[in-house]
C-alpha cells in the first residue's frame, strides 16, 4: 500500500508528495491520488527519485492526463524520444513565463527532473496564475476578461542583434533550432482551464502583445497583470537535489530558473505533456495565426 503523504508549501501554490516512489507502471489508485494533488496545488515535487532515466520519466505523463509530447523545433536530447534537456551551458529561462504559449496546443503540464546542479543556487520559482487572476480588481479583470494576446517564439531583436551581443556558438546553435519555424498564436488572456475550471492569465515571457490596441497601452495592460501573477502570495521557490522531480500544471502557472550559480553546471531533463488549444470566458479557441520558416530578423520586425 503507498503511503502517499501530500505536504503543501504555500497556501496558494506548490505542494511536496512524500513516500512515492515515481514509476510509469504506479498503480492507478496512487496516481490519481498525484493528479487530483497536482490539480489543487498547481505543482508537486517528489525528491530524490534517482531511478528515473530518460524514458521513465517521460513514461509518467498518463498520470498528469496525457502523452508525452517532444518540442515543437528544438531536437529531443539524444537517445529520447520527447525528452527536451536544459543545459546553462547553453542559457537559462530566467525569465517569467508559461512553456511554449506561443503553440496553439498548449501542453497541460511540464515533469522536469534535476540532473546535474551546481553547488548553490539554480532554484526554481513558480507562479499561480489562477489565484493572480482572483486577485485582479473588477475593472482590471474586465478589461482581461475581454483581452487576447499574440504570442511568439521570435525575439524582437532578431537573430543578427543576438549573435552582436557575444553569444556563444551553443546558444547561437539553440535559438537557431528555437526559431527554425516561427509562431505566432492567439489567446485569451484569460483562459478556462479545461479540468478544474478555473479562469487564468495567460502571458508571460513569449508575449508579444495585446491585440487591439496601442503600443503604450499593451505594454502598461501587460506590465499590470503580470505583477498580479509574480506577487509574492501566488508564488513559491523550490531548492533542487539532484534526483529531485518537479510536474507542474502549465495552464495555471508560470515559472522562472533563477540563474544566480556563477560559471557552475545546471542540467535539467524536461518532459511536456500534450494539451489542447486554449478557450476563452466567451468560448472562442486560440488560433495560430503564423506559421513558417521565414527569415528570423524580418519576421521578428512585424511582431517586435
């Protein structure tokens, strides 16, 4: 019999399942004990689970709802299948933000698995983005009920301006794999999540901007619902061990690696769990809008 022990971190987001041991073949009474948790607290963490390789960890996405998904354009890390590794040699997503918004089918949930980590530092924040959307006043959350945004996997700057500012020639060789086909999707900024029901903000990091409106007041509209998903009371911090196993619920939260580990070694494994396109308060889908191999700084020029 598991001895699945649920600890909450915070009143609002993260929660640590104790005595499980991880296992794509987990009896389905104790994964359902795992999803209906990870639902009610947005992300879960198991330590030390140091048994789990590669086509383990992405063998337990069916207890999160779903399968196993690879990137969109970056390679599967060699020898897996869905695998998508994150590697500081290459840089940090030290940047608040939601995993691949900018793909119509939004993933359901991320399972990262810590694999190499420096001596301190390289801890993990994560946002509740459906408290942050509670917490909104009735003006403002009108104005998000009623609001879309376009999101993108292009820089602004393009790729010239990247390669000027001393990239090395493995993140050079990332983006370019990043940015090898250019999307661009529309969502609502306030999104149904499709199991609890609950309504949240979608933006983050690969928000282009507001559809609709003026420059100046997208960016000011963004700026101002962003600082509802990262106040202090909807997020939480979590210091890794290697071994240790985050699953996050991508639809409700957002998240930032915090990149304060000097010229140290972080390797991550990630697996994303297929999803579904998101859905407005009115029932309107989200929509890919561009979809192409064009020319990066061009394209980037018409949605920066």
């Amino acid at each position: 019999m598991s001895r699945l022990r649920v600890v909450p971190l915070t009143c609002r987001i993260g929660a640590e399942i104790r005595g499980v041991r991880l296992d794509p073949d987990l009896d389905a009474s104790t994964a359902a004990q795992i999803h209906e948790a990870w639902l009610r607290h947005k992300v879960v963490f198991f330590r030390k689970q140091t048994h789990l390789d590669d086509e383990a960890q992405e063998g337990l996405a069916w207890i999160f709802g779903g399968e196993a998904v690879a990137h969109p354009t970056v390679p599967s890390a060699d020898g897996t299948a869905f695998t998508y590794e994150l590697d500081s040699k290459i840089g940090s997503a030290s940047y608040w933000h939601t995993d691949l918004t900018w793909w119509e089918t939004l993933p359901r949930g991320s399972i990262l698995r810590a694999v190499e980590l420096p001596a301190c530092g390289g801890d993990t924040l994560w946002a509740n983005t459906a408290t942050a959307y509670s917490d909104l006043p009735p003006r403002l959350r009108a104005v998000a009920d009623r609001s879309w945004a376009v999101h993108a996997n292009g820089s602004r700057r393009g790729r010239g301006a990247r390669e000027a500012d001393g990239e090395s020639d493995g993140e050079r060789e990332f983006w370019s794999a990043f940015q090898s086909t250019l999307y661009e999707t529309r969502h609502p900024v306030v999104h149904v999540h499709p199991e609890t029901q609950e309504p949240c903000l979608l933006l983050g990091r690969f928000t282009r901007r507001l559809v609709g409106m003026r420059a100046a007041r997208s960016n000011r509209l963004y700026r101002t619902f962003q600082a509802y998903v990262t106040r202090p009371e909807n997020t939480m911090r979590w210091r890794w061990a290697v071994g240790d196993v985050a699953v996050w619920d991508n639809r409700a939260t957002q998240h930032y690696a915090v990149a304060d580990y000097g010229e140290a070694r972080r390797i991550m494994r990630r697996v994303s769990i297929d999803g579904e396109p998101t859905v407005g308060l009115d029932g309107r889908r989200a929509c890919t809008v561009s979809h192409d191999r064009s020319d990066t700084d061009a394209w980037a020029r018409t949605v920066g």
